[in-house]
C-alpha cells in the first residue's frame, strides 16, 4: 500500500494537469480534420500519443504507486475538462 507522506504532491500535480492538458486539447482538435496522403485524419490523431509519453515520463520520474496515484487521480479531471 502506497504511504501518502511520501508522495511529492508538487510532482504529482504538474504530471496530472500535463495528462489532462493532453487529452482535453485532444478532444477540442479532433473536430478539425486533415487529410494526409488521401487518408482523412483529425490533429488529434498526431497529438493524442503524447498521453503514453506523459505516462510514461510519470513512471520514469516517480515510483510505481505514485504514478499509479497520478493516473488514476487525472481521469476525473480529464473527465472534467470533456463536459466544459
């Protein structure tokens, strides 16, 4: 079980609001599509991957339960920022 003193609550927010920053400008550029070699695709469709490298920097950058914590706290406001 993860010991919440330990957690660099100052690292834990940027890498959050980094996660909800990604997904909710994904989510506002999927409405403007592109066309790439004839094959139609939206911005979001090259900014979206971006999630998996926050992710990952997020693993790098913390311990496994803290990383986890920061997963999972993001999605309620990723979830936040889609309803706006």
């Amino acid at each position: 079980m993860i010991n919440f003193t330990e957690v660099n609550k100052s690292l834990a927010l940027k890498l959050m609001l980094v996660h909800v920053f990604i997904i909710g400008l994904a989510n506002y550029i999927v409405q403007f599509p592109l066309e790439v070699f004839g094959f139609k695709a939206t911005w979001a469709m090259f900014l979206f991957p971006l999630v998996l490298v926050a992710t990952d920097l997020t693993t790098r950058l913390t311990n496994k339960y803290q990383a986890r914590l920061v997963v999972g706290l993001m999605f309620p406001g990723s979830s936040r920022v889609l309803t706006v």
